[in-house]
C-alpha cells in the first residue's frame, strides 16, 4: 500500500519508529512493508492491527482502494464489499482525490 507523507509521519510519532523501518521505497513512493505476505503492523496472533489507530489513510478507506490508473474501487477480495453504502462510496472518491493530489504534488 502507498502511504502517504502525513501517513508516514502519524505512524512514525504513534510507534517511535523511522518510515524506514516499516516502509520501503517503491518508484516515487514509500510502501507498507510486508512480512510473510502480511502488513509489518498485522499482529497474527490476535488477528488484529497494532496500529489501527494511527493506521493509514489507505486502510480507513478499506475495502475501497484506489486503482493504479486512479479511481477509487471496491476491492473484490473483501467478503463484505457488497455491503457498502453508496455514500461511503462518494466519500471514498473524495478522499482518493485528495490521496492522488497529494502523492502527485511530490516534486
């Protein structure tokens, strides 16, 4: 998952830890690393997030997840992807416009 700048910083003050050790560069961008096909914050024993509420934006936005030609869908893996409003869904396309506004301001 791309993060955002104002991901890395949030995560980085919740956990005390530099982008670096929980990122890695991708291209332009940082990305979650990932440990045995998980998230590196995915805490396997109790199924859970251990930053869940320092969590990126990405994954508030979850199961919507923004496409590499940028627009926002609903990501068929997700058993419950039927079940989303239609208003969660305009949200969602707000907010994947101030995602794309902000990862394409990178200089």
């Amino acid at each position: 998952m791309i993060l955002l700048e104002s991901d890395l910083k949030r995560i980085s003050q919740y956990t005390g830890l530099d982008p670096e050790d929980f990122s890695v560069k991708k291209g332009r961008f940082r990305v979650l690393k990932n440990v045995d096909g998980r998230c590196f914050f995915y805490d396997q024993k109790n199924g859970t997030c251990r930053i869940y509420a320092a969590r990126p934006i990405g994954c508030s936005l979850y199961p919507l997840v923004l496409s590499e030609d940028g627009h926002v869908e609903v990501d068929d893996y997700c058993p419950l992807s039927r079940l989303i409003p239609s208003y969660e869904k305009r949200k969602a396309k707000l907010l994947g416009g101030e995602i794309l506004r902000e990862l394409f301001s990178r200089g």
